[in-house]
C-alpha cells in the first residue's frame, strides 16, 4: 500500500491534513461519525476534525466538541500508517495512537480513512 514516489506523507500538519481530507472525501461511509484527530511528537500541536453526515464529509482545522471518538496521534507514526509502513493496530498497541469513544466507529474510520489504498 506504499504511495507513488514523491507523493508520501510526511509528519507535518499541512502534509497529515491533506491526506486525511483526501482520503475522507474518497471514503464511503454512511453513519454519522465525527472525530477530532490532535497530533503529537515533534509537530504543531493544532487539532483538526472529520464529520461525516448523510454521506457528506467535512474536514477542518478546528477542535470539534462531543465527537463520537478523539484520536490522538504522533504524527511520524500517522505518516507511518499513510505511507503503508505500519499498521494501525501496532501502533495502537504501541501507544502511538491513543483512541478513546466510541471504538466501533473509530474501526470504521481507521479502514475506510486511514488504511485505505490512495
């Protein structure tokens, strides 16, 4: 699942930001879910949000108050997980990424946005 030469993720907002809002925009859910991602490590710590409601998806830069789930992630690790390097599960395992609501729907995210082939 490795991107394309000169089109992998780095561990920058700018850079996490586009392809969590490409990658959402692609992806087909049709339940209500919000979550706001804060990301950790060696990056500015600036939230950001996904909303998907009656099939459309919104992503912006901002916190988003009674999400269904919060992630935070460090952001190398996200990358990681963008780029095809490390799986989701590890690096929840690991720590890395830390989720806390509602599970089910963060599984939802995490195979539909995240782990989703660009």
């Amino acid at each position: 699942m490795n991107n394309k030469k000169g089109s992998a993720v780095s561990a920058t907002y700018q850079s996490l930001y586009t392809a969590v809002e490409k990658r959402a925009a692609a992806a087909k859910i049709k339940v209500f879910l919000s979550t706001q991602i804060t990301f950790t490590g060696n990056i500015e710590c600036r939230p950001m949000y996904v909303r998907y409601e009656d099939g459309n998806c919104e992503v912006a830069p901002y916190e988003y108050i009674n999400a269904s789930f919060y992630i935070d992630a460090d952001a190398q690790a996200l990358a990681d997980a963008f780029n095809g390097e490390r799986q989701m599960t590890d690096l929840i395992a690991e720590g890395l990424i830390k989720v806390n609501g509602d599970a089910g729907l963060a599984i939802l995210f995490f195979e539909a946005v995240i782990n989703a082939a660009e």
